[in-house]
C-alpha cells in the first residue's frame, strides 16, 4: 500500500476508506429544515439515510451512494483517480465539468469543480466539505448552486459502520449479497437544456 503525507488527499481517502451510514438534512438558506429537496440531481424527501460505500487502493477511488430510509432506494456510482496529488473524477455525465478533489488539510477533502468558468458550472454546482471529526465519525456539507444562485445546503453526519467496503453491510436495502459498487450512471444536470447532447 503506497503512503502518505498525513493530510494528503491521498492520505485522506485511506482514513476515509470503508462504509459509512450518514443521516442527511436539507436547508434553506436561512438554515431552516427543508422536507423536500426539489434542486438536487437526485431530488426526494428530507431527511433521509445514505450508506456510502468508499474504496481507495492508492491511485484509484470508488464510491457508492445508497439512499434509503426517508426517501426510495437510490444508487449512485462514481469513481476517480489519483493524479499528481488531486483525486481527479471520471466524467460525471454529458457536459460535465472536470470534479476534483482537494485537501483542506488533515481529514478533510473538498470535491469541487475545477474550473469555475465552465458554462456547466454555472447550471449546477454542488462543492462538498467531508471532514473526518474523529476515527470514526464524518460529516459532509455542500451549497448547492442552480443557474448561478445558491439554493439550498446539506449536511450529512456519519459513523463508520465498517473499516472495509468489501462487503455489503447487513442494513444495506439492496440485501447482503452482491456487489458493493453499481455501474456508474451518467447524470444530465450540466446538460443546457435544448442541448442534443
């Protein structure tokens, strides 16, 4: 296993590395609790849980989303790699910016666009703050961005429910068996509309 500088991206993504079973709310602005969460990729009820699956050999970053509990089953894959220092995100979908992700120091990573000049930026932003709080507790809080304008925040507190995401865990709704990670899905929210793309 390649080391790492502690506080690396690379670093953090080993200390953030297993499943994780967050429990999520959406605000307005103000801070107000939201029920529904009508701006996101993936829109549904509020609050809800999200296992979330995170593997990470060294060079190559995977995570799956589970959304249940408070909203339909949900699953989302995305995937990366480590380059020069900079977790670097596969295409996300069609007009997709280039995603990174970027160390704020010890335990904490941001996952943000690289470019803030890309017309796709401008239709949907979502930068995310995760930060480790202790060995096994992690919170994960975005602004998300429509048209240009802030619309809403999340955030996400989590405990490590095992140190590995070899495995599904037993209160994965997808059941015990099978694979951990899903076929990485395409999202159209960078697409403008009336694009034929």
């Amino acid at each position: 296993m390649t080391s790492f500088v502690p506080g690396s991206v690379g670093h953090s993504l080993l200390q953030m590395s297993g499943v994780w079973h967050d429990h999520v709310e959406i605000f307005d602005l103000a801070g107000n609790p939201l029920t529904a969460d009508r701006h996101s990729g993936s829109p549904g009820a509020a609050p809800y849980h999200n296992l979330v699956y995170i593997d990470f050999d060294g060079k190559v970053y995977r995570q799956t989303n589970i959304a249940f509990r408070g909203r339909p089953l949900h699953v989302r894959t995305f995937s990366g790699r480590l380059v020069d220092g900079i977790l670097v995100f596969d295409r996300l979908g069609p007009q997709a910016p280039e995603h990174i992700g970027v160390s704020g120091g010890p335990g904490v990573l941001f996952f943000c666009a690289r470019r803030l000049d890309a017309p796709a930026v401008l239709r949907y932003a979502e930068p995310d703050c995760v930060r480790l709080i202790g060995p096994n507790q992690r919170t994960r809080t975005t602004v998300l961005y429509r048209d240009g304008v802030a619309v809403r925040t999340l955030t996400a507190t989590g405990i490590r429910v095992a140190p590995t995401a070899e495995f599904r865990v037993a209160n994965d709704p997808r059941g015990a068996h099978g694979p951990v990670h899903s076929d990485q899905r395409s999202t159209q929210v960078f697409v403008e509309p009336n694009s034929a793309e």
